[in-house]
C-alpha cells in the first residue's frame, strides 16, 4: 500500500489532452509549482476481457480487512453484484480497461472506433451505493470508456458513499446525462485521486474526478478537458469542501470553476487550466461561500460575473488570493473582475480580505478586483492591484503565511507564489503518524501499516521501520507486518528523532479452535429450502468458537456436480469469544442453475489460510 501522500511522479502524456484543451492558451505560462504531470498510460498490468471474477485474497491495513484487486475482471464483478458493494478493495496492480489510445475532438467527441472499446458499468448506484474503501494504493487505471448520454451517476464509481483514495485514472472519457465525474457521478470523501482524459456530461454536474462531491475532496489533480451545460468544475461540478487540489484541464459550462463550478468552500487550490462559460464563471469557483490561500493562473472568460477566483458569491469570503491569469467578457459585460466579478463587495455583501491581482499593460489593464465598476477610487478594501515585480515578492502579501500555508522561489511558480503542499522537496519533517496504534495478527498473516507525515507534504522516503522482536512480527521498510511467532511486540517507524509506533499482538492458531454446524438453505422469502434451488438464496452456518485464539473467516466455496469451482464468499467472525456460538449467513447466486455442492470452512486469513476446524458440506 501507498505509504506517502499521493505520488506526483510519472512520464509526459499530454497528446490526449492537447486534442481537446483548444481554447485560448493563459495570457501568463508559469511553470508548475511541484512535478506534477498526468499518470502516464500503462504499458504494463491486467488487460480486461470482458469477464468478472470474484475477488478472493485478503489483506490488512491499519488492522483493517481489505479485498485485493489484481484483475479488471475482480474490479469489474464488484459493479455487478450489490453484495460486495459494502466491502474494503486494495489494488494491487495497474489495470488496462481498453488497450488503445481513446482520442477524441475538440468538442468532447469520440474520435476512436467505439466498437473497439469494452464500455465500463459504474461502480454503485444511487439505489445501491458503493460504502466501503476502495484504496487505488498508487497504481493505475488506464482506458475507461463510458458512453451513456441518458444515463446519470457515470465514473469510474457511479455513487460512493464510502471512502475513495490514492486513485490514478488516465486515458478516460466518459460522457453522460449528468452528475459524471472521471473517477465517481456523486462521491463523498475522495483523497489523492489524480484523472485525465476527456469528461463531458449534458446537464447537470460535470467534474474532472467527481461530478458531486458531498463531503471533502482533497489533495486531487484533475488534467481532464471537462465539459457540460450545467455547474462543471476541474475537480467538482459541485463541491461542498475541497482542500489541496490543482486543475490543470480545460473546463466548459454554463456555471464553470476551475476548481469547482459551484463549491461552498475551496481552500489551498491552484487553478492551471482555461476555464470558459456563460454566467458565474471563475478562475477558482464559479459560484462559493467561501475561499482562502487559491491562486489562479489560467485564462477565464465568459459573458456575465466573470473573476478570476470567484465567478459570484453567496455572502462570500475571500482571503489570501490571487490573481494573474487573464479575465475577459465575451460581450464586454463591465461584471468581470480580476478577483470577483460579481459587485456584492461593493455593497458589503461579500467579505474580502488580502488578495491581490496582477495588473500591467497587457494583464487585465482594465479590471479591478471586483466587477461593476470602473473608478479605482471606489474599489472595496482588501483588493490590491500590483505589478509583476510586486506580485513576484513575498512583502506584498501582507498577512499571508509563508510559514506553513505558502511558499515563494523564483525559480519556481514563474517566480509566484505557491502553495506549501504543492512542493515535495525540502520540506522539514516535523511528525509521523501510524495509521492504527495496534494491530493483532495470526501466526504466517501478513497486513500492512500506512505513515503520514507532518507536514503532508514533507518527504519520507528515509524512513525506517523496526520491530522490538521479529521472533513475534517483522516488518519491511514498506510497512508490512509478518506475524512469526505468539507473543507482542512494537513496530516503529522513524526518520531521524521523529517517530511514530504500534503495538503488535500475534496469535498462534490450532485445528480444533472453530466447529461449524449444519448448513441451511433459505429462498429469497426466508422459507427453507431442501435442496440446492436455481437463482438467489440464502445459506446460513452456525459457529462456535471452542477455545482462545483469534478471529477467522469462514469460506462458503459452490462447486459444480462434476467439481468446477463456482465462486466463493466470505464472512469475518471477529471477537467471538470462548464457548460462544454466532449464525452466520452468505448469499448465494445461482443465476446458471449449475451448482450442486456447497462447503463451509473456517480459516485463519487469507493471507494464512491455516484450517482452524472440519468443514462442512451440502449438497
């Protein structure tokens, strides 16, 4: 598992992107603050079939339980089977959906052959939703192609209500009738997700990673060209917290934010990418309640309340912005300003407070911070126009904090300031974080353990991990914990002085620590069943725990008459204790009518599957 924050590594792939972002280039080309460029297209990984296949090896993280994916096939069962919608999934390997370049044209179009692509199902709908983890641990997906003009909630998750992170998707295009995203339709808590390609959705919201964000996005980059006709955003149509995120695609909407069209509160994000609409358009957010330490750098233009952070604002406060992109009005509407182009300023419906704008010959020589006017005696306090030297100097940005929250080099940002997390070099490490402060493992299983350090953004790479005893647990300088004995022990993570540790437990296990009773079958009614019935059912094993040892997993494996392995579920017992007894139950989908035999057994993990009692059969 990803054990830094999101990596911002990888070779150039802009060709796919260049074919759509053809609107005007920024009047002012800086250079990005940190490496930052598209995950390249693999050339390497699982390549999809078409199939599915249920997923079966289990891992753990931060003493949390999590499926791995290996396959697009694995990854491709979980959108058509609700069952396993609640449940934790690890990617463990880059997975090509389609294996050829989607292009497409300069309006959004599809240029590539569809009938050359397998079109991907969405992950979790709005009558099922996606709950669990889905953890993308760094790697990468690759070719995902949705086509469905009337459909809603498109990405590569349709509607997540759990929690999506470290996921990179490129060479995406997905278009849709409305709340589309690259990475999920309406998704709520989403971490360094990195998405590029082509998003496009007909109404409603549209953005580069999420098409609805209902809880916080933080830490996403968006280099899709974005388009709709609604609120579309680099990283959200609509959001309701974004933190630590950058656009760097093109964005095309009726309501259009670089950032985000319509996002209640925007702060730390950078905004790279042309932005282009009809009404409220803005370099950062089209329309907001609230935005602080943003900076825009990409052209905005439209027709009406066009700024170049904030389109118009909803008893707005900015602090800490700026400005040096290029804002114009399609049809010289005088609501267009360098930092807001709504007037609500002018009437003290907005709050501004420290934010500055470039303002030359040939930048904006006729804006001010705020649209609706055009005395410069008249603009409100807490705009400051300034030069390209002044705007180029720490002093300007008087109250700013260029201790944690900014940063300024003039060899970096074109000599602009930027933001602190955006800069993975230099960075003083000042604490680490474990992900779990403890962990309990059976002998032979493996699990994993994250770090996080303080700040987010500072390097970890010289990290050591360290175990008070690997006759108990070892641990490797990725974090994975090996259990090799009973006993207890600490693992510690340390770089220098700073440290952070978790203690160990490590169970042995024995064959006779579980007994399974009989196996029982229900219909879909509860009614029970005698024989093994074609279509969903139900079947239900009692367990007891016979004595001290440690959690297990109890397998119900369905097989053919003539043997061929059917498929296999899977449910945790966890803190049973001694000479207590608990009912268990599994369904089963019989769709083809084949299976004929079904067992139960009970083992320690799949990453030690030691038998921990007799199994038990029905056919």
């Amino acid at each position: 598992p990803m054990k830094k924050p999101c990596a911002r590594v990888g070779s150039l792939m802009l060709a796919l992107l260049l074919c759509v972002a053809l609107l005007p280039a920024p009047v002012r080309a800086v250079d990005k603050p940190a490496e930052v460029t598209p995950p390249p297209i693999p050339t390497e990984g699982d390549v999809w079939d078409g199939s599915t296949e249920a997923p079966a090896k289990m891992t753990k993280v931060d003493d949390v339980l999590y499926y791995e994916i290996s396959t697009c096939a694995q990854l491709a069962y979980i959108a058509e089977n609700t069952d396993w919608l609640g449940k934790n999934y690890l990617l463990v390997n880059d997975l090509i959906l389609n294996d050829v370049l989607i292009e497409a044209d300069a309006d959004g179009g599809l240029l590539t052959d569809p009938e050359t692509l397998k079109e991907w199902s969405p992950i979790g709908k709005s009558s099922n939703t996606f709950s669990g983890i889905f953890d993308g641990n760094g790697h990468t997906i690759s070719g995902l192609y949705i086509n469905q003009p009337t459909k809603d909630y498109l990405g590569l998750f349709g509607f997540s209500t759990g929690k999506l992170n470290n996921v990179r998707i490129c060479n995406a295009f997905v278009y849709g009738f409305g709340t589309i995203g690259g990475l999920v339709g309406y998704g709520e808590t989403i971490e360094n997700c990195i998405c590029s390609g082509v998003i496009k959705g007909k109404y409603r919201v549209v953005g580069g990673i999420a098409g609805y964000n209902g809880d916080q996005a933080i830490r996403c980059i968006n280099y899709c060209s974005v388009s709709g006709t609604d609120s579309v955003g680099g990283i959200a149509g609509y959001g309701t917290q974004i933190n630590e995120s950058e656009n760097h695609g093109a964005v095309f909407g009726k309501i259009a934010g670089g950032i985000s069209g319509i996002g209640n509160h925007v702060y730390k994000c950078a905004n790279f990418g042309t932005v282009q609409g009809d009404d409220e358009i803005g370099g950062v957010v089209g329309r907001s309640k609230g935005v602080s330490n943003c900076f825009n750098a990409g052209t905005v233009k439209g027709i009406s309340r066009i700024g170049g952070i904030v389109g118009n604002g909803e008893s707005l406060s900015i602090s800490n912005c700026y400005n040096i992109g290029f804002v114009t009005s399609d049809e010289g509407d005088t609501s267009a300003g360098s930092i807001i182009g709504s007037d609500g300023a002018l009437f003290d419906k907005d709050t501004i407070t420290g934010c500055y704008y470039l303002k030359t010959d040939e930048i904006n020589p006729d804006l001010f911070g705020c649209g609706g006017f055009d005395d410069p005696t008249l603009e409100p306090a807490g705009f400051f126009a300034r030069n390209e030297s002044e705007m180029q100097t720490q002093a300007t940005y008087e109250g700013w904090d260029f201790a944690n929250t900014w940063a300024i080099d003039p060899a970096r940002n074109g000599g602009y300031p930027y933001l602190a997390w955006q800069d993975v070099t230099d960075v003083p490490l000042t604490g680490l974080t474990l992900g779990a402060k403890t962990v309990t493992l059976s002998v032979g299983d493996t699990a994993w353990l994250t770090l996080t350090p303080s700040p987010t953004h500072a390097d970890i790479s010289q990290v050591e991990w360290t175990s008070s005893d690997e006759s108990v647990v070892t641990v490797d300088q990725n974090g994975m914990l090996t259990g090799a004995g009973e006993g207890e022990a600490v693992i510690t993570a340390s770089c220098g002085s700073i440290s952070d540790s978790c203690a160990v437990t490590v169970n042995a296990r024995a064959f006779t620590e579980y007994r399974l009773g009989k196996l029982t079958l229900r219909g879909e009614n509860g009614s029970k069943l005698s024989a093994i019935p074609k279509g969903r059912f139900f079947v239900t094993v009692p367990v007891t725990k016979q004595e001290d040892g440690g959690d297990a997993l109890i397998l119900l494996a369905a097989y053919t008459a003539q043997g061929k392995f059917r498929g296999l579920m899977y449910v945790s017992v966890k803190g049973l204790p001694a000479g207590a007894t608990v009912e268990v139950t599994l369904p089963i989908d019989n769709a083809r009518g084949d299976i004929a035999v079904i067992k139960a057994f009970p083992i320690a993990s799949f990453s030690n599957p030691v038998p921990l009692g007799e199994g038990v059969t029905f056919q």
